[in-house]
C-alpha cells in the first residue's frame, strides 16, 4: 500500500482489458477519479470506484484533467491507458500535458519512430511514461529468464503457440482494421514477442510464412535463440484436446523440445505491474522499443511460402 493515496484517470473504461486497470488501483490502495470511453457501458466501475467522474468526449476529459491540475484538488497523478492501439500515442500526450505519468496497454506505439517523439515529451514534460509488460513478472518467465538468459554462448530452439478463438465481431471493430490495431501480430502477439526477446536477446533476423486476418506465423532470429511461431484468433486451430476440454484458448513455449508451463498465473500481473511502477520500477520507453520494431518489421515483410523453418501447425493453414 502507498502511504499517500495516488488518483488516476482512465481512459478506455469499456474496454476488455480495462477492468484489470481498475482492480490493479484499488488493490494497490490508489484511486479512480475520472474515466473516459465513447460508449456508456461501463457499469464494472461501480465496482471498483463508484464515485468516479466519468466522460464520454475526450476534450471534456481533457478539459476536467486541465481543472483538477490547477485547482489542486484531485490532481491526476497517473493516466491509465486501455483505448484502442492507434489513440495510444494522442492518449499519452493527454496524460503528460496535464502533468501526469502514463501507464499505457501493448503496444505502446505502432510505429517505432513515434517513441522518438513520446521521448522528447517526457524530456519536456519530467512526466514519465510506462507499458504494462505484465508477461515479464509471470513466475515462469521470470524462471525462464533465470535459467536461459545467462547462456549468452548457446542458442536455444523455440516453439510459440498462442490461439485465442474470437468471434465474427473481431473483425468488425478496431481490431480487426490493421491501421488501427496492426493485426494479430501487433494484437495478441506482441506479448510474446516483448517476453522472447526480453529473456533471449535482440533480433537479428525474421522470416514471414503466413499472413492473413486470422492468423500469423514465422521464424525470428534473436541473439540467443531460433524461434518458431504462430498465433491465431481461429477456434479450428486449436489442437483437439484443448476443444474436448471446451477451453478457446492454447498456450505453449516449448524450449528446446521441452515445454514450458505458463497456462495459469495470468491475473494478478497487472496488480504487480502497477506495483512496481508505484514503487519506482515499471518499464519505460526503451524496454517497449524492441517488440514494436519486431511486429513492425513483421507487418511489412513479404511472405515466404516454402522455408525450412516453419512452424508446425502452417502446413494445417495454408
């Protein structure tokens, strides 16, 4: 608990993710005083901060953080980000212009280039920005990172698979628009790839085998590892037994032939995440850096049909 309460504002209020934000502000003894989203669904805060201001119109929102910043009273100390990926960026400038940090959804960005411009902000501003990068304080990584990120020598053999069934209604909303979104490799992958290269090393080579609206897969070359991948919003890829099982969602990294289990110790990270920038650590502008150039360099790569490298489950796509 902080000895002195901290107020937030968040943005994206209806959103998946964002009851996560909200349960991650009461459980570190903080408080939600205003939120934001353009739809009006968004009685889950009544349970967590009924008492919240709420706005639908980002320049009323932008205008009320401006009031609290010069009156004093319930100054926004921390804007919490859950809006769709493109708004990312204009929702970070919000935050700092009315001096307040900002702890900001994956990716934090979609173009590499636009941290450049994030970095001479906080440099202007003293405000700082975070990206929650919850993968990183799972206990398994953290093992993993432990076990394989001192074999600076040896280079380890990786197979990433995520599916994550969804629904027709993906591709009818943000998520679906790649402009807006940057796809599955930029929705549901970049996770991934922030925790391979965080316990394994920078990239030094990518290779694309399959590329459409549902799903993705490849090879990437980091210092420390070859790493075989596939992701999937597509409830048909999922291996059998995961369907007996009526479960929509399959995770595996399997290390050198061997797997790593990471299925369960998913829902207190953001508690964690939140923790730890309250108490001076968090992950800032250049720990985000190295995903988004990776799914960046993913999205605009051509693909190749036939390669030695790919992953299992591409010859079932194709």
């Amino acid at each position: 608990m902080n000895a002195q309460p901290k107020n937030f504002a968040l943005i994206g209020a209806a959103g998946y993710i964002a009851p996560r934000h909200m349960k991650a502000i009461k459980e570190t003894g903080n408080k939600l005083v205003v939120a934001l989203d353009p739809m009006d669904s968004v009685g889950i805060i009544d349970s967590y901060f009924p008492d919240a201001d709420f706005f639908i119109e980002p320049e009323r929102l932008d205008r009320h953080l401006d009031k609290l910043r010069r009156s004093g009273h319930n100054k926004v100390d921390y804007v919490s980000i859950c809006s769709p990926n493109f708004l990312h960026d204009a929702h970070i400038r919000m935050a700092l212009r009315n001096d307040a940090d900002a702890i900001c959804e994956k990716p934090l960005v979609l173009n590499p280039w636009n941290l450049d411009y994030l970095t001479e902000i906080e440099r202007e501003t003293g405000k700082q920005i975070f990206n929650i990068l919850q993968l990183r304080h799972h206990p398994a990584i953290i093992k993993l990172k432990e076990e394989f990120g001192k074999t600076s020598n040896v280079i380890h053999d990786i197979d990433l698979t995520y599916i994550t069934s969804r629904g027709k209604w993906y591709y009818y909303s943000w998520k679906g628009n790649h402009a807006k979104s940057g796809g599955i490799v930029t929705n549901i992958g970049i996770h991934f790839f922030d925790m391979l290269s965080w316990v394994f090393g920078k990239p030094v080579d990518s290779r694309v085998h399959l590329m459409n609206d549902s799903k993705a897969s490849g090879f990437l070359q980091l210092k420390n590892a070859r790493v075989r991948w596939y992701l999937s919003i597509d409830g048909n890829d999922l291996p059998e037994f995961v369907k007996q099982r009526n479960q929509s969602t399959y995770r595996s990294i399997a290390v050198n032939g061997e797997e790593i289990e990471f299925s369960g110790g998913f829902t207190d990270l953001h508690t964690q995440s939140y923790s730890d920038i309250l108490h001076g650590g968090g992950f800032g502008l250049n720990e985000a850096r190295t995903s988004i150039e990776i799914v960046h360099d993913i999205r605009h790569k051509q693909v190749e049909n036939h390669s030695d490298d790919q992953h299992p489950f591409v010859k079932h796509s194709l």
